[in-house]
C-alpha cells in the first residue's frame, strides 16, 4: 500500500498555507457587496454568513446562511461575473480566502486538490458549466432566470419608492392648502 511520505504532506501544507489567508469578521459586517469585483472564493471556518439581496422598498432579505465548512462566492468567480449578492458576518466568523488566481491554478493545474469545494460546490459548478448535456443547460437558465427575476424585482421596489416618494412631493402642498383655507375659514367665520 503507497504511503505518502512526511515530505509531501510538509509540502501541502506549506502550499495552503500560502494560498489560504483567514480573515475575522465581526457580527453584522461585510466580507463583500453586490456588484463587487469576484476575485475570491471563501470558505466559512467559524461562525455564520449570510448571503444577502438589498430590495428598495423591503430593504435586505437572506437569501442563503452558511456554516463552518461551506463554500461561497465561487460560482461569480469562475464564471467572471460581479458579485450578485452581498456576504455578511451572521455571528463573529472566520472565514478563509482563496484567490481567484489561485482557485484557477488549483482547478486547471492541480484538479486532485480541486476537493476544497466541497461535493455541493463541484455538483452545482458541474451542473452549471458541463457544455454537454441538457441538464447543464436548464441548470444555467435557472441561474439566470433567479439573477434577472431577483434584478426586476429590485427595480420594481425601486420604483415604486420613487413613486411613493414622487407622491408626497405632490400630497404636502395639497394637504397644506386645505390646512390653510379650513384655518382661513374657521379664523374669518368665527361666531
């Protein structure tokens, strides 16, 4: 049976070790916002981070909560796009930061050590990016259908707001007319 020498695993540690940097987080802060550049992938080690969508009207609703172990922030990066979502401290976190250059090293170079990502991580970017089935397809329009539906849906509350905020501007001066004619009224007609 082939055993892996002290040497090799010296080595594999001393490469994570300088790919991985860990950052503390505070409750309530942000590790990145939507329409951020995606230069990095991370991997919860302690606490809690939620994956947040800032809606105008309603305000910022969870999308996702993650826990120790679990990836995020992969998918923007390999595929180029900004960050479509916010990352936010649930609890005190400490999460670990993998570089794009150095996810794009490990996933071309090194695909045995591609394991950081976890089963759920590799099935949905299997799903995402495999360019030979029907699957990979639907699974691609469902991630743009949720990223479009979520975007009309911020745009919408956008609106609306503008809206609401366009008919105070109008309802002020119409309330403050009939304060002043009933004032004026009252004042001369007084018995």
């Amino acid at each position: 049976m082939p055993t892996i020498s002290d040497g090799a695993i010296a080595s594999e540690i001393a490469t994570w070790k300088r790919i991985l940097e860990r950052i503390k987080f505070s409750e309530g802060e942000y590790i990145y916002r939507e329409k951020d550049a995606s230069e990095s992938i991370y991997v919860v080690k302690s606490g809690r981070v939620e994956l947040t969508t800032l809606y105008p009207e309603t305000g910022e609703g969870v999308d996702a909560v993650h826990g120790p172990g679990h990836v995020f922030g992969e998918v923007e990066v390999i595929d180029g796009r900004v960050r479509d979502s916010s990352a936010r401290a649930a609890s005190d976190a400490q999460v670990m930061v993998i570089p794009r250059t150095e996810l794009m090293e490990l996933l071309y170079q090194k695909p045995e050590k591609s394991l950081v990502l976890g089963k759920g991580s590799y099935e949905r970017l299997k799903e995402l990016f495999d360019e030979s089935s029907l699957d990979s397809d639907m699974a691609r329009l469902r991630e743009e259908m949720h990223v479009s539906i979520r975007d009309a849906v911020v745009a919408h509350e956008s609106r609306v707001v503008k809206s609401h905020n366009g008919m105070a501007a109008i309802a002020v001066p119409v309330i403050l007319l009939v304060v002043l004619a009933a004032g004026s009224y009252w004042f001369f007609h007084r018995a």
